[in-house]
C-alpha cells in the first residue's frame, strides 16, 4: 500500500512518524534518492511534513471543519458573527451601467483612479507605496501570497489566538503553523523570535484590532518586531489591517520599517459591507510580482465592475461619514462592554476592533450558560492553537445598554459556576 493511500484510508494517521530514508531504502531494496524524492513529492503536496530532527510525519488533517462556527440557535442574539452592523454601511450599487459583452483587462487590471486613491490612503498611514495590487479579498490575497512563496510543509508564524478563517487557510495549503502568543498590544516580539527561530518563512499579522483579542501595536511594540523581522530579511511579512478605517486605533506599520520582504492588505468589508470581495495591497516589488503573476493564471483580475463601486464609494461624502460613525460607535459599544465586565471583577480584552476576548477555564460551560440568557458567543477553541480557553463577543452591533446587560449576565453565569472562569 502506498503512503498517500495509506493516509487516505486512514492506516497512516496524522503525526504517525515514517521510517528514515536510509532503513526504508534498505527495506524496500531501492537506493536512498529514489525514498528521498518520493518522499519530496509527498511533501510537496501536503501529505507529510518535516520537522527536522522529529524526521518526516503525516500531515496534520485539514482542521475547517473542526473550526466552522456551529449553527446559531433560535431565539437567541447572535454575538459570534463578527459582521459589521447593516445600519453603519452604505448601499452597495454600481456608480453606471456596464453593458455585457467579452472583455479582457489583464492588460490593465487595476482601475488607475482607484490604484491612485488606495495609494493615497495608505501613504497617510505611513505605508510605503511602491507597488500595488488587488485581490477578492484579504483571505484570497493571503492564500495566493503564502502559495507561491512556501511549499507544503513550510512554517508560517501565526497569532495565537488568532482568526480562524486564516489558520484554516494555512492548513488547507499544506502548511504548518507556528503559533505566536498576542497581548494587548499585538504580537509578542520574544514569541515571534522563537518562531522563526522554528523555521517560519512567513508572519501573518494584524497592526490593530488583532481578531480576536483587539490588540494593537505601540509604537514600542511596532519598533521591537521591526527589529526581530530585520534579523530575519527572507521572511514575508504579512500585515492584515482588515478593519483599518472603523478599527478604532491609529495604524503603526511595520512596512515603515525598512523590511525586505512586506506586504500590507487592506479591505472594505469592514467599513463598506461584507458583499464587497475585494482588498488592496502595498508591497514590495518581489511580492507585486508574483501575487500578480499567479493571479494572472487564474481570475486574471478583479472585476472593474466591483473596482467602480468601491472607488464611488471612496469619493462619495454620505459613506464617509457612515465610516466615520461606525468607528465611534464601535468604539463606543466595545468599551461598554468592557466597562461592564470589569464592573463585575471579569477581566477581558479589546482595546481596539470589533471584538471583545474573555479569558474562562471552561468554554462550553459559558457559552451554554449565556445561551440560556438569551445570549450567543463564540467559544474561543476555534480561535486558538495553544493558548488558553476564552470566549469571542462581537460587539458590533451590541448597544452600550445591551452590552451593560450581558456583563451582568456573564457575572451571573460565572457565579452560577465559578470552576468555568479562568481569570
């Protein structure tokens, strides 16, 4: 029987350890080059994986389904969804009529005027502007960057906790995850050392309103991972500022800091609606390559019809103020929360974004409990790689009322149980 069939059938299961290649050789009869590059190929896609001296293993099973959000129940508010709240995002409609017919833009991808608006916004940011491109989205523009700079089995240092949707995506690409510890402010510069002393070739982090624990970056801490990643100049730097204008906090960027290898993304979803598949990038010149040299075997480019809408979006007053509206209110209904927690002796986290991260020693037992309020969270495992157990609130769309009344239903349902809260 095959490795590949072996794994397929589950004789093989994940982690289970294959001979070296010389006692393999030896049993099989074959030279040591022929197990060595059968081996290579079954790295290559995303059957095993090395790990130096622990040698070649079968690869971790793809975890999506394990992450997906299970089924949220009648009768009760959602607060596990992460969307923006409807009433704060401008409606979405194509600024002219688009008359059917073939066309090709793959000469011409990207629209100039939106190319030069993107530019603008990020240069206010301090992001460099060298190169842009752009994607269907963050989650599009990540995968297609992380596949064609690493190979199944390459290592990408990753937040922990961190958002699911991108930890599935590593794995799904036949990639192993390294996972870095997050505070208040961000990515631990000590953790992401240690990581990409463990191997990682890329780093996939966000600048602020981290999902979902709301850390930002300092400008300490922005100037200690600079530091770390120049000791590191072959490492692609991945910033995701997905909520960017409605995050609540300023942007300190680590693409100002003279790396060699960067990419910073950028989306509308959050402040203009969930509909809109799209996402910029500024990077070096290295990354605009192949990111477009890939996407031009595939979609070729993103839709101009969608590029309109978002650059009439841009330039139109009405969504602007909404943009800024949304921040303030999320600001304003994420400290509520958090007001109301600590009110009641919880510790949590949030200083920026769209979510609140309560750290409790028993998932299941709270979010069971605030079902039964009328309440419903996310349980942090799908979050989290190794780090402690929590729950995710979204706060979106939580009123600062509403949100005074859920802490004091959380306060109850510890109290209900105090083994479920962790501190």
């Amino acid at each position: 029987m095959s490795v590949e069939q072996a794994v397929a059938e589950g004789v093989l299961a994940p982690g289970t350890a294959l001979p070296p290649v010389r006692r393999l050789a030896d049993e099989l009869e074959v030279s040591p080059g022929t197990v060595a590059t059968a081996y290579k190929e079954l790295r290559q896609r995303g059957i095993v994986i090395t790990r130096g001296r622990g040698g070649t293993v079968v690869a971790p099973a793809p975890s999506v389904a394990s992450r997906r959000p299970p089924k949220v129940p009648d009768g009760v508010r959602d607060l596990a969804g992460g969307h923006p709240d409807p009433a704060l995002l401008p409606d979405l409609m194509p600024p002219r009529p688009f008359r059917a017919g073939p066309r090709s833009h793959r000469a011409t991808p990207r629209i100039a005027a939106l190319e030069s608006a993107v530019g603008q916004r990020l240069a206010r940011d301090d992001v460099p502007v060298r190169h842009v491109i752009f994607a269907h989205g963050a989650l599009d523009m990540i995968g297609r960057l992380l596949s064609v700079e690493l190979r199944p089995g390459d290592a990408v240092a990753m937040e922990d906790p961190g958002y699911h949707h991108l930890l599935d995506l590593v794995t799904a690409l036949g990639l192993r995850t390294v996972p870095v510890l997050v505070d208040d402010e961000g990515m631990r510069p000590e953790a992401l050392r240690e990581a990409l002393r463990a191997g990682a070739r890329a780093v996939v982090y966000s600048p602020r309103a981290q999902n979902p624990y709301g850390g930002t970056f300092s400008a300490a801490r922005r100037d200690a991972l600079v530091a770390v990643l120049r000791d590191a100049p072959d490492v692609l730097a991945v910033e995701n500022d997905h909520a960017a204008e409605v995050s609540g906090a300023p942007l300190r960027t680590l693409t100002s800091g003279g790396l060699s290898r960067w990419v910073h993304v950028r989306t509308a979803s959050k402040s203009l609606g969930t509909d809109l598949r799209w996402a910029a990038a500024a990077c070096d010149a290295t990354t605009q390559a192949r990111h477009d040299g890939r996407m031009l075997l595939t979609s070729g480019w993103v839709s101009h019809l969608l590029q309109e809408t978002v650059l009439a979006l841009y330039a139109d007053d009405h969504a602007r103020v909404l943009i800024g509206r949304a921040e303030v209110a999320y600001r304003e209904r994420r400290l509520a929360l958090l007001d109301g927690l600590a009110r009641h002796g919880i510790a949590a986290h949030g200083v920026s974004g769209m979510n609140v991260w309560v750290p409790v020693a028993d998932e299941s037992a709270v979010v069971n409990g605030l079902r039964s309020y009328g309440w419903w969270v996310a349980a942090g495992a799908r979050f989290r790689i190794a780090t402690g157990p929590g729950v995710r609130i979204s706060t979106a769309s939580l009123l600062p009322a509403d949100g005074a009344r859920l802490a004091s239903d959380f306060a109850a349902v510890l109290s209900e149980s105090e083994a479920t809260y962790g501190g």
